[in-house]
C-alpha cells in the first residue's frame, strides 16, 4: 500500500509541474562572464540567465570545473544548463583557476584554494541583482565531489546540492586507493589531468595574452600522480574533502546519484544513511555520465527530477520532493555478461526503510561451495598476475566497451565457491560483505573477492566486488604487515549493488591474489590460504513492477559542431610470445569538431598501455599518451603529453613529459621524474 502512495503523490506532482512549466523565460548567454576572486584572479563562467531576472531576481545554479566549458563539457553543457535557465534559474558554469579560459594556477583536485574559490564564487552569485540569494551547486565526478565538499564549508547562500558520481571518502572511494590497493587510475586520471590542465586558453576570449597565460600554466602545471602517491596511507590530507570525517557539516539539502556501472556507486548510501540534512538518493543502471543521456537504459527525466529538487530548495515550492522515498535504486535483472549495454532491463524500487535494517542471508564457504552451514576447509590460491583482464574499466566513463564481461577466465585463476542451482531469486540490494580466515606466505599481499552470477550455461557475471591490502586489513591510516603462515580474520565490504539473481542460477564468490590491470600488484606473488569465511548478502525481496516512475529524459538543443574526424575506440590485449609480457592496450579518438557558433576546433586522443607477466608482479607497467588539438585562423595548438609508472620491491618509479606545439613548432617542453618509496603496498 506504501508504494502505491508513493506514485500516486509522485503523479500528482509531475502533473502539478506539468501544468507550470510551459511558461519558459528567454534567457542570455554569456560566455565569458568574469568573476574575481579576493588575490585578483580573474574566473571565467559561462552563463545562461533569463532576460527578466533583474526585475524578478531567481535562484543561481553553479557548476564548478576543471574541465573546459569552451569545449570539453560543452556538449553536456548545451543538454543542461539552458534547460534550468529557461524555467527561472541563473545557470553559472565556472573554470576552475589554471584551467579553460580562467586565470592563476592549478594546485591539486580539492584543494583549500579551489573550494575557498568555489565558497567565494557562491558568495559573488547570492549578491547580483538577477539573483535572489540563493544558490544550488551541482556535478558530476569533479563536481559532484566538490559540491559536497563546499557544502560542508556552510557558504550561508548555498541551500541545495545535487551531486551525481562522487564520493564521501577520498582515500577509500576515489581513484586513488581502493581497500588500501593502490588503482591504476591513479596514474590514468594523473594523465588525463596532465593534458586537461595543460591546454589553452581560447585565443577568441583572452587576444592580448592568451599565450602568456598558456606559457605559465605549462611552466607551472602539476604532474599529480607523484603528489598523490606520496600518501599511500589515509592521512591528513585525504581526511581534507572526505565530508565522511564529519557528516554534520553538511546543512545544504542534498540529492545524491549515482549508476551502476561507475566506479561512485557507494556514496549515495553512505549520504542518506549519515546526513541530518534532508538527503534523497538515486542509482540507475548507468555508466559515469548525466542520468539523461547515460547508457545503459533506461534514462530518466533527470533535468525534471533536479527541477523538482530546486523548485523546492530554492524556491519554496511545493514541489512532492520531501515525500519521495528515501532510497531509488533501479534493481537490474540478469543478462548474459558482455563488455557494453545499451539497455538492462529490470525496475525501479522505493525504499525508505534504512538500509541496515533490511534482511541479510549468510553463506559459508567450504571445499569449493558456499552452504547454509559452517564446514572446515583448507583452499590455496595464487592467482597468476593477469588475473583481472575481464574486470573493465575502473570508471566506465569514455566511448566503451569498459564493462567487466564473462568472468570465467578469471574464475581459472582464482578460488571459486558455488551454490547449488537456485531454488528461489535472490534480490541483492547493498553491500555484501565477507569474512574470511586466511594466511598468506609473505608479509605484503592483496585479495580481489568477487561476487558472481554463474548461469546454467557457465557463464560468469560479476555483480559486485571488493579489493583489501592485506596490510590495511584494520587500518588505512596504519598499516600493519602480515605475519607470515599466521592466520587471521579479513573483511571485505564489497561495493554497494541491486541486482536479481534468477532462480535456476548458482551465486558464486571468487577469490584471487591479484586483480590486473585495476590496481596495481604487491611487490611479490603471494599464497594465500583460507580456511573459513561467511558471506552475508543484503536482500529486500521484491516483485516484478515498478515501485517508482520517473519521466523520460528530455533536453536542451544538443551542441552544434562541424564534426572534422570521427571518433572512434578499440580495446586489445596482445601477449609478447617471445618475453611472456601481456599488453593491454586502449585507444580512445574522441574526434575532431568546430564549434558551429564561435568556430574553436578541438580535437583529442586518449591511449593506455597496461603491461604485466603472469609469473613476476615487478613487471608491471603503465603508460598514457594524449594528444590534444586547438585551432583558430591562424593559430593552431597541440599539446602531447605522456606518463609512464613501474615498481621494483621498494619504490614506484614515475616520470612524465610534456610538449607543447605552437603551428606545428615545439615552443615548450618539460620532464618530471621521481622515485617514491612503497609503504606496505
């Protein structure tokens, strides 16, 4: 009866929005507003403002980023932000200082700087006169994170958030560290940042010293991947930005969401569970993009669903929202595994009921079998270095494929237990969670478990997973060696899911001593031993309608551009028969365009190389190459930016080039290079 109350009172409100939202304002764009910070930094926004906003002053809506609104988040940018515009709001879609066409310098992500930045911009906005003092910030990824993190600095004019693909925790849920592992997207995302932050300013918007600016961001641009693994333990400064440190910090209601297929899919709960502050949470089936325009389907109306969260928040409308379910997550149904979707079937639930409180069912491991009742065993395992090639993307966000597809050949190197053939369907919704007892032969290691879906066929799905340095097993923040040949207890908190296991199926737990090429190896093979665990699974049993609807996705005119080279993506390992080395190797060419309004080209290709023998950890190699494209009449700009990464059984070694080509002529070049000690990783 619950939920049918609940889409009844959701009907009611999208009729009520319906009947006021054909009024639509005009609205203005500018797209090089200046905003100057306290030291004179000079901030370039973009802004979408309706014509009458200085008679009726409206809500601001900021969007705070590095990543270059002339032409890196242009195309979601025209979907979004004119949308909100049109319907009463001042949308201000912000540069961050160092980065697109704003000034100063880029320090770090999240820096003290960048959030006193964003604390000042919010402050800036609630005193125009279009604007009638207050403020909503939003994002995705960068901004999602940064979003949470200003709202915990209480700026007095912010009043709502909504935060899509971010984290609480950026030691522990980032793109740094997982379970104490070391990701190599730690590396990856250095290298995207490299060339990101490395780029021009346009030279339409800045004729008088656009290359100035450029020379001394080249000078003076960060190389992050070393300023990160400098801290291998979850100190100071990962506590600065983890809003988890103190969740009472946040008064800004907050909307939080997330999809399925990112790697940001644990803060959705983590928020509704810990917030005083009003907090609603959302996790479609989605990879790491805007709920209106992901894959897989199905996508939601998310630009009406934020319009009812603004309206209310900002507005003082009453617009439903505070009656929604706490809770939307959308339960998705088995499919044959494969690298890319376009669609997962299955439905949305409500739930409002806290997550701890929802029935739990306990397996224990045996001799290969996960059983209702305890058992003694004794299983070993030393998963060659390759296990981990069918784990997919970390963060599934470029042109795919990225998803994890049949596990079977990962299940070969790992220790797999198994149900028998379902009876009943089982509803996993949250974070599973294992103990085991274990033992391994050298003091560092690394466990990947694996939750799996085992089809009739033998195929092998994974539908949520967890990895633990085993030197972090009681503490990121002191880590403590293993003891050779003595047991002891682990925990694994696998990442949050909502998936339903069909009857006919066998659940499956795997476990592996290596998980490549998704975090990076310890510095020796390791055996592990187990010899008992428990695997307690979250359910909320669940029927086959919808227990909540949402509108289809509606948006503004897409981004009008020349398209000039098409993009394009290929995915391949290739092994070394003569060395044993095997070779990971990803092309992402995302294209070449000129905008159809102001004519700037821009074009980029992304590569990676991730290479690994099977028998030796210390083989282990990453390396990235960008190169990026800028063009005007008469000027064009390309940067080309490479990283690479290695280990021996005491430091990372790390160095990085930059180039930069001014029509063709190399007119500025840089190396870093540094060596960092391993500590218990």
């Amino acid at each position: 009866m619950r939920k049918h109350a609940h889409l009844d009172s959701h009907r009611r409100a999208l009729n009520d929005a319906s009947m006021t939202s054909n009024s639509l304002h005009p609205i203005t764009e500018n797209p090089d507003l200046g905003i100057n910070m306290p030291d004179g930094t000079r901030l370039s926004a973009r802004t979408w403002i309706p014509d009458d906003a200085k008679d009726a002053p409206v809500p601001a809506i900021l969007e705070f980023l590095p990543y270059r609104k002339r032409d890196g988040t242009t195309a979601r940018d025209c979907l979004t932000h004119p949308y909100f515009a049109k319907r009463g709001y001042a949308c201000i879609r912000v540069d961050m200082r160092g980065n697109g066409d704003s000034e100063g310098l880029m320090e770090d992500d999240y820096s003290p700087q960048e959030l006193a930045d964003a604390v000042e911009t919010i402050k800036w906005l609630a005193a125009q006169p279009w604007c009638n003092g207050n403020v909503g910030m939003m994002g995705i990824s960068w901004g999602g994170f940064n979003s949470l993190q200003v709202a915990a600095l209480q700026p007095d004019a912010l009043k709502a958030i909504i935060t899509l693909c971010s984290t609480v925790d950026r030691y522990a849920d980032d793109i740094h560290f997982k379970g104490g592992c070391l990701l190599n997207e730690n590396l990856g995302w250095s290298g995207t940042m490299w060339s990101y932050s490395s780029r021009a300013p346009d030279p339409m918007l800045r004729p008088d010293d656009w290359r100035d600016l450029w020379m001394e961001r080249l000078e003076n641009e960060p190389f992050l991947a070393a300023h990160w693994l400098k801290h291998q333990r979850r100190d100071a400064y990962w506590e600065h930005g983890s809003v988890c440190e103190d969740y009472s910090q946040i008064k800004a209601a907050t909307l939080a969401i997330g999809g399925w297929g990112d790697a940001y899919k644990n803060a959705p709960p983590a928020l509704i569970q810990n917030l005083e502050a009003p907090a609603k949470a959302i996790i479609g089936p989605w990879v790491h993009k805007y709920p209106h325009f992901a894959i897989p389907e199905p996508r939601i109306g998310f630009l009406q669903e934020a319009l009812r969260w603004w309206d209310h928040w900002l507005k003082g409308e009453d617009t439903g929202v505070e009656k929604d379910p706490t809770y939307r997550p959308y339960l998705m149904d088995a499919l044959p595994p494969k690298s890319w979707y376009t669609e997962r079937p299955g439905r949305w639930l409500a739930i409002d009921e806290p997550l701890s409180e929802l029935p739990k069912e306990i397996w224990h491991l045996g001799s290969g079998t996960l059983q209702s009742a305890p058992t003694s065993f004794k299983t070993t395992v030393n998963s060659p270095q390759t296990c981990g090639a069918h784990s997919g993307e970390y963060c599934a966000i470029w042109l795919g494929p990225e998803l994890p597809d049949d596990q079977r050949s990962d299940d070969a190197m790992s220790a797999v237990f198994t149900t028998d053939p379902l009876h009943e369907k089982r509803d996993i919704v949250g974070a599973p969670q294992i103990t085991l007892t274990l033992s391994t032969d050298t003091p560092q290691g690394q466990i990947a478990v694996r939750l799996l879906d085992i089809a009739p066929n033998g195929a092998s799905s994974r539908i949520t997973y967890g990895v633990l340095n085993l030197s972090h097993r009681k503490s990121h923040a002191e880590p403590r060696a293993m003891t050779p040949d003595e047991a002891e207890e682990v925990v694994v908190t696998l990442d949050h899911c909502a998936y339903r296991l069909p009857a006919g199926h066998r659940l499956g737990l795997a476990v592996s001593t290596a998980y490549w090429p998704l975090i990076w190896p310890s510095p020796e093979a390791t055996t592990l031993t187990l010899t008992q665990g428990t695997l307690t699974l979250p359910l909320r049993p669940s029927g086959d309608d919808d227990e909540w609807t949402f509108e289809p996705p509606e948006a503004e005119t897409p981004w009008q551009v020349e398209t000039l080279r098409e993009g394009s993506n290929s995915r391949k390992t290739v092994t070394d028969w003569t060395t044993g080395i095997v070779t990971l190797e990803i092309v992402d060419d995302f294209g070449k365009v000129k905008d159809s309004d102001h004519g700037l080209i821009n074009g980029s290709i992304a590569r990676e190389w991730w290479s690994i023998h099977p028998d030796d950890p210390l083989s282990a190699h990453g390396r990235t190459h960008w190169s990026d494209e800028q063009e005007r009449e008469g000027i064009t700009l390309r940067t080309e930016t490479t990283s690479e990464m290695s280990s021996d059984a005491t430091h990372f070694h790390l160095k990085a080039r930059l180039e930069a080509f001014e029509n063709d002529e190399l007119v500025f070049e840089k190396d870093v290079q540094s060596s960092i000690e391993r500590d218990n990783l």
